[in-house]
C-alpha cells in the first residue's frame, strides 16, 4: 500500500494531501501555496466538492475531511467581498476542516486564505486545469486510491489490448507464460505480487508495487528488467483487469471444458470478470493459448462467439438432415 494511503481503524481509507502533489499520472498539475505543515492531513471523500453557494450562505453544509474546489464563481464571490467580510468568511470556511483548498483556472489564491490557512495547516493548492476537468481528474484519482484495495499473488499482462491476470500455483509457468507474451510483443503490468483496485462502479484495475515494478523472477535466471531488455514499451503501470486464466497442472481423467459455450466469470473486488482454466502439459504452448484466448475475448465483443456460432450450425446441419420428404420425394 502507498505511504500517502492510510487505513484508520474500522477499515476506513484515507488519502493524505500529499499524494494530490506527488501524483504524476492524472495531470493534476497543482502546485502548493500555503498550509504546507498540512500535506499530511487526510481526505477520506472521493468526490471533490465545489462550495458555490455555500459560501455566500454560511459552511454548515461543507464535509469536514474533502477537497474544496474553488473555480471562477467561487473566486468572482470572494473577490467581491470586503475585507473584513472576507477575512469572516475564510475563517468560518476553515473551521469546516476541508483537507485542502484548490483553486483552478490559473486564478490566484487570495493573501488573506494563504495567510489564515498558514495558520491553520490547511493547504492551498493552485492549478492551470479549469475547475469542471480538475475535478474529474481528482475524482478518478481518489476514487483509485479510496477504492477496495487488494494484493494477489499471479501476473497482469496487457495482451492486444487486454488484461489478462494469470493465476496459478507456484511453479506453474506464469512467470515464464508471461515473458513469452512480452518476446511476442505484448506488454508485462506486474509479476508475482498484482495490486487490485477498484474504481466505481464496476471496474477492476491492476498495477504492480513500485518496489518491484518492471521486474520478474525467472527460476534459473533470478531477478530480470522487462524494461531495461526490451524497453519502455514492453511494459505499463497499471491495467484494467478483463480476463482472469487460471494455469493448473493437466490431470488425467479430469473433466476440462472442451466446446466453449459456457462465458463463466470470478469474483475480483465483487466485480465480475471472465474467467477460464487452462490446463498446463507437456506440448501446450501456454502463452499462445493466453494470447488466443485474448483474441477471442475480443472476438466476442464485437458480437461473435465462435462456440455458440459453431453449435448453430451443427444443429442447423443436424435439423436439415432429419427433416420429413416431402410427398414429391416419396413419390420419386
């Protein structure tokens, strides 16, 4: 888990203020203009929440633990006001505890809020995005780092497009189905330890701890860099998850589906994703059965199910062949 994500007692998450400056990913592009002892506080709401008219009606209605968001109507507001009105509001504004203050749209933070929250550890952060793009960003930001979190041992790897998380005992080959892939020109996500996040409403992401990223472990070669041998595009940070391939050891006699027909899905954060077994044996090349079974996920997308297509056919074929003669033919 990232330091700048906490979990409080009772499993709540919370995100410190300093994660918003430290991200790289979102283009946030904030910068911090006063309240810097305060980069520790914590924001415990996904949603970033613009005051508007709050403002002008008192803070009982701002959620203490959220970004405030202060955009061209906010700031037109407080611009107008006096100064003494305005040194009123600001301090109610920070007795409501937001985690941090954010002004958007190049606009400049007024001296009386970076005095006060100076003073109160509350940071003020500016930033060129406009107001309505800034909070989508931060949004989609925190809802990752707020989401279900959870850590499993397997390999997430970008094929065409797909993410594909190969689960398995250890041993069974994922690391080295995965190297495959990457030889063939797809991409390595995480090996060996896949962190899972959950963004709303019903999608799962992987990515791989920054201690270990871009690394695998081969046994007989140890500790390799995809992105050192083959460089930076074999490899990617995160992925959404959208085909889980169990490896198992190929058991005689054990009953392995054969036709397809059936789409099957597992359980990740509860979101459901497609889901199949692939037996490992002597003579299956695994990582062309993972790259395969990628395209065919893909396939269906586009409204084609080659099972379900192929059974048509069959029972078209099969119906044709029983039909009734006519009277014609049984005069013949």
């Amino acid at each position: 888990m990232s330091p700048s994500v906490l979990t409080e007692a009772g499993g709540t998450m919370a995100v410190q203020v300093g994660s918003l400056l430290d991200d790289l990913d979102f283009d946030l592009r904030l910068e911090l203009v006063a309240g810097a002892s305060g980069r520790t506080r914590e924001i415990k709401h996904a949603r970033v929440h613009r005051p508007g008219l709050a403002l002008a009606g008192g803070t009982r209605k701002l959620d203490k633990g959220r970004v405030q968001l202060l955009g061209v109507e906010e700031m037109a507001y407080i611009e107008s006001l006096e100064a003494a009105r305005l040194s009123d509001l600001i301090e109610r504004f920070l007795e409501s505890q937001p985690s941090c203050i954010v002004v958007a749209d190049s606009l400049v933070a007024p001296a009386e809020l970076c005095l006060q929250a100076d003073t109160a550890g509350v940071p003020v952060l500016v930033s060129s995005v406009a107001a309505d793009h800034l909070a989508d960003r931060m949004g989609e930001l925190l809802q990752e780092q707020l989401g279900l979190t959870e850590n499993i041992h397997g390999v997430l790897v970008d094929v065409l497009g797909v993410g594909v998380l190969i689960l398995g005992k250890s041993g069974i080959g994922k690391s080295e189905c995965a190297l495959d892939l990457v030889v063939r020109g797809h991409r390595l996500v995480a090996d060996d330890v896949v962190v899972l996040r959950k963004r709303p409403p019903a999608t799962v992401v992987g990515g791989c701890s920054p201690l270990i990223s871009h690394h695998m472990e081969i046994r007989g070669l140890g500790i390799i860099n995809i992105k050192d041998l083959y460089g930076v595009s074999a490899v990617r940070d995160r992925k959404k998850v959208e085909l889980v391939v169990e490896l198992e050891k190929w058991a005689e006699g054990a009953e392995y589906d054969r036709l397809g027909l059936e789409d099957k899905t597992t359980d990740l954060l509860g979101v459901g994703v497609p889901f199949m077994v692939i037996p490992v044996g002597p003579g299956r090349n695994t990582s062309t059965l993972v790259e395969v079974a990628a395209r065919n996920l893909l396939l269906k997308r586009q409204g084609h199910h080659s099972a379900r297509e192929f059974q048509a056919r069959l029972v078209q074929v099969i119906s044709e062949n029983d039909a009734p003669l006519s009277s014609s033919e049984v005069v013949e």
